[in-house]
C-alpha cells in the first residue's frame, strides 16, 4: 500500500470519526483542516524549541572556547620564563 493511499484512507476516517461526533453534538472540531492545523502548529513549536537549543549550545561552545583560551593564555604565561631558561642563549 503507498503512502498517498494510506494516508488518504486515514484522513477519510478521521472525516467519517468527526462526522459521527458531530452529530451526536460532541464535537465538530475533528475533521481534516484542524488537524492540519495543529500539525503545522506543532511543526513551528517544534522549529522554536529546537532554535532554541541550538542557541543554547551555541552560546555553551563560545563559553567553553572563551575558558579555553583563557587556560591556554595562563599556561603560556607560566611556561614561557621555564622556555626562556631552557632554550641555550644565542
């Protein structure tokens, strides 16, 4: 079975489902249009959470690679007068 076929199958019997709600006065909030709706509002909610974790790991790498520069810059302060001893005078 393809996906087109499978696909309009459910929609067809979420229709039918949303049909059958409305006339028994439950609903008639379940057909194909809003769950469309709330797929796509759910996709950019998605999009939001997931910009924002990038931003967050975006902003713990530049954090990590300040630090990293900082030890690097300390320990080339430390090292170089013990370089200077070692290195013969020219």
């Amino acid at each position: 079975m393809n996906t087109k076929t499978l696909l309009d199958t459910a929609l067809t019997g979420l229709d039918h489902l949303g049909f059958q709600l409305d006339q028994l006065g439950i609903t008639s909030k379940v057909n194909r249009h809003n769950l469309a709706a709330l797929v796509m509002a759910e996709q950019h909610h998605l999009e939001g959470e997931w910009d924002s974790i990038q931003a967050r790991f975006d902003r713990r790498r530049a954090q990590l690679d300040s630090l990293v520069s900082s030890v690097e810059g300390r320990v080339d302060r430390l090292v170089s007068p013990i370089r200077k001893l070692r290195s013969p005078a020219l």
